[in-house]
C-alpha cells in the first residue's frame, strides 16, 4: 500500500474530485457502512474522503429488530438511520473524527423539512473539520417527510437552493433510485446549486420466510444493498452521467477494482465502498491497489477514463 500510495506517479494516476473537493483517491465509503474502528484494519491513505453515517437532527433510536437480512445476493436493511443526533454528534462525533482522519470528511445529513435541513447545515457550519456534506434525500426505511424530497424535482431543486446560500463546501445530494426518473431529479440537484451527485442509495427490498410466511424484516420491505443491485446502479450512473455536468460520487454492488472501474467508464468521478466493507473488512485498500496497478499497467490515468464508455 505504502508504495503504490507514497509513487507519485500511482498517486497522481488515481487522483480525482468530487466538486469542490480534490480526492487523492477515487474510493469513499457508503454512509452507515464504515467508521473510524474500521481504520484499525488498513490505512486511512487509500480513501479520498471518509463519509460518516446520516445524523438527524433529533437522536433516532431506528427500527425494531429484525432489521437485518442477508439474502443470496445482498443484505436487506432497515436500520432506520439510527443516530445519536446534532448536537451530540457536534459534542462527541465530529471531535474524535478531526482528530483521528486526515482525509476529507464528508458529513451526511438528513431533515424533515427544507427548513430544518438549512439549520441543520448552519450549525454543522459553525463547526470545524468538514470539508463538505451529502444531502441524504433518499433513505426508503424512515416514515417522515424527508422521503418525499427525492421524489420530486421540483423540492430537490428547491431544498438544493436553499441549502447552496448557506455553504461554500462541497454540497453532494444522494439520490434515491426508487423513482420514475432518477435524471429528471439529478438535473434538479444541479440547477438548483449542488456540486456534485451521489448514487444510488438502497433499492426497495423485501423477503419472506416460505416456510412460514413471515416477513425476514420487522417492517417488511426494506432498503437492497450488495452485489444483487450492480447492473441497475451501474444503468443509472450512465443515465445521470448523461445528463448532468457536476461529477458523480456511485456506489451499488461496487466490491472490486474491476467494479470500480465499470463505475468509471460509465461516468462516475468516485466511487464508494458499501456492503463489501461488511464482507471484507480489506475491501478497500485492495481496490485502492488493483486499480493503481491497472492504471499503471495501461499507462493510463483515471480522468482518461471517466465516462468512456463505447458502444
């Protein structure tokens, strides 16, 4: 790790951006996948930037058990963005993160309403050690009204806007891939002043027990992550790639090098490691390098790549 990351010629091969932020590597984690015990496996040198898990504004306790279900191909969750809260997170969360990364931090934030997304972003301002956020408009296991803002370009556009006046950081809305058009909504993300795109979060998910009919998850569908939803999160960052000019943060089934590289050529600036951190707690760093040889080996850099895809 240490000599393809110290090369500087590796290091300027995989170096990338999201918007407002330059990435020393293309590789981030999926929020509520990774956090700093995970650091203890690997160094922190082979991510771009370390995304933490969704806060809200009030603690949420997250759904009753069972919320947990590996199927054959992927992992069904309905955590229910389970979170301590602002004000403890600010106290307690973001004091051990600007003391233990030195990567960029990514902060994800969820709301109920524009309003409260706007002063949520105030006071994650006031603080220090952010490098920029994602706005989390698309997580299908809560019932509040934070689900409808990615459902409708209209409100992404209009919740964007007001959330672009209040930071000079990176402003990177997730979207959701349970909608009719999920580029119709991209385009609305960036009119309406984001920096940069992130997708897909979970696909809508269920499984039931055959033998007795009873639902693996307590509330019954949930949110699909892992290999299973590659295709359709690879289909989707073309689509969004196709349309928009602000780069794209993907993530879905992504567990490899040879993964990664799909994302790539499909239009994606960086790409994010989710569910293969539950598998491989050494995803990472070995993507990092699988892809730092291959580029090396084509004499190629990543930009060269981005969104090349033939035909």
């Amino acid at each position: 790790m240490s000599k393809i990351l110290g090369n500087d010629a590796s290091e300027k091969r995989l170096a990338t951006a999201l918007g407002r932020i330059g990435l020393r590597t293309p590789l981030t984690v999926a929020s509520g996948t990774f956090d700093l015990e995970s650091l203890e496996f690997f160094d922190s040198a082979c991510l771009g930037a370390f995304v933490c898990k969704t806060i809200t504004m009030e603690p949420k306790k997250g759904n009753p058990p069972c919320r947990l279900f590996e199927t054959k191909a992927g992992l069904l969750n309905s955590i229910g963005l389970q979170n301590p809260g602002l004000t403890a997170f600010i106290a307690e969360k973001l004091p051990q993160y600007r003391e233990k990364l030195d990567i960029p931090l990514i902060v994800s934030f969820s709301g109920s309403s524009i309003t409260e997304y706007c002063q949520m972003l105030e006071r994650l301002e006031a603080s220090g050690g952010i490098s920029g956020y994602e706005v989390n408009v698309s997580c299908p296991n809560v019932e509040n009204e934070g689900i409808a803002f990615g459902v409708c370009p209209d409100t992404v556009f209009k919740l964007t806007e007001a959330l672009k006046g209040l930071t000079d950081k990176e402003l990177c809305i997730k979207l959701s891939p349970n909608v009719s058009d999920i580029a119709a909504i991209a385009l609305a993300a960036e009119a309406g002043g984001a920096t940069s795109i992130a997708l897909i979060n979970t696909l809508f998910g269920m499984a039931i027990d055959y033998k007795t009919g009873k639902s693996r998850i307590r509330r019954g569908i949930a949110g699909y992550s892992g290999i299973g939803i590659k295709p359709v999160a690879l289909a989707l960052t073309f689509k969004v790639a196709q349309a928009v000019k602000i780069p794209i943060l993907a993530m879905g089934g992504i567990y490899d090098w040879q993964d990664a590289l799909e994302f790539f050529w499909a239009g994606a600036s960086a790409v994010a490691l989710g569910t293969a951190n539950f598998i491989n707690p050494l995803a990472a760093p070995e993507l990092i390098m699988g892809l730092a040889e291959y580029l090396l080996k084509k004499d190629i850099y990543l930009r060269d790549i981005i969104g090349g895809v033939s035909f």
